[in-house]
C-alpha cells in the first residue's frame, strides 16, 4: 500500500533538507583550513611515522617466526 504524503508533509521535508544544507554551509564557512607548508610537513610526519611502526612490525614479526621456527625444530 503506497503511502501518499500531504502537502504540508512534503514542506516540512524540503525545509528539513533546505535547513540541512543551510547549516552545513554555515558550518564550513567556520573551518580554517591548514597552509600548503603545514600539509606538507603533516604529510612527511605521517609517512615517516608510518615507515618507523612499519620497520618495528617487521622486526617483530621476523623475530616471532624465527621463535617458531625454532620450536618446530625442537619438537621434530
């Protein structure tokens, strides 16, 4: 059964999606966007970061296999 909506139920909803956009503009007129140079110096922090957690994960994960490598060993 198809639900018919009235007139005044189809306003509500444009100025609930009117006030929607409203609002969200309103509120990106409020963001301060960062400087070219702090992009760029944020971006070389996160990749060098990344590359740091990255070599210890690896670290890590060759120091276990060779741990179990050894246990399988010692068990044969």
């Amino acid at each position: 059964m198809a639900v018919v909506k009235t007139d005044k139920e189809k306003d509500q909803n444009e100025n609930a999606l009117v006030r929607t956009f409203r609002e969200v503009r309103s509120e990106m007129k409020k963001v301060v966007w960062p400087t070219r140079e702090e992009t760029v110096r944020l971006t070389v922090v996160v990749v060098a970061l990344s590359a740091v957690i990255s070599v210890v994960l690896f670290a890590a994960d060759s120091l276990f296999q060779l741990m179990i490598i050894g246990l399988q060993n010692a068990v044969k």
